[in-house]
C-alpha cells in the first residue's frame, strides 16, 4: 500500500490516527510492516502491502 494511505486510515476500534511502521518498502509502497494505534495499543500488520485492518474481536462478523 502507498505510504500516503497512511494519513486516510483510521484505527476501526477508536477511528483514531494510525502510526506507520514500514520494515520493507518498495517504491514508495510499504510492503511489510504495521500500523500502531497508540490509543489502543493495537497494531494491525501490513502483509505483501495489504493492510489487516480487522480487529481482532470482529473478524468473524466482519
Ligand atoms: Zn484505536
């Protein structure tokens, strides 16, 4: 996903802000890595550049 996705994604539990953290990024992609929600403290892993925003409770009913 694009780096600049970031800034429009929010936290399903609290639709706070998201903080980036990329281990592999590809032009300007971020390939593997995690979105933090400090407010939570929930991280939500970016897997081959697709964001897992489910929370952990509603992937069933989702
Ligand atoms: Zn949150």
């Amino acid at each position: 996903m694009k780096i600049e996705l970031t800034e429009i994604l929010i936290c399903p539990g609290c639709r706070g802000e998201l903080e980036l953290e990329v281990l592999e990024e590809e032009a300007g992609e971020v390939v593997t890595g995690s979105l933090h929600c400090a407010a939570c403290n929930l991280s939500y892993p970016i897997c081959e550049g697709v964001p897992d925003l489910l929370l952990p409770e509603s992937r069933s009913d989702a």
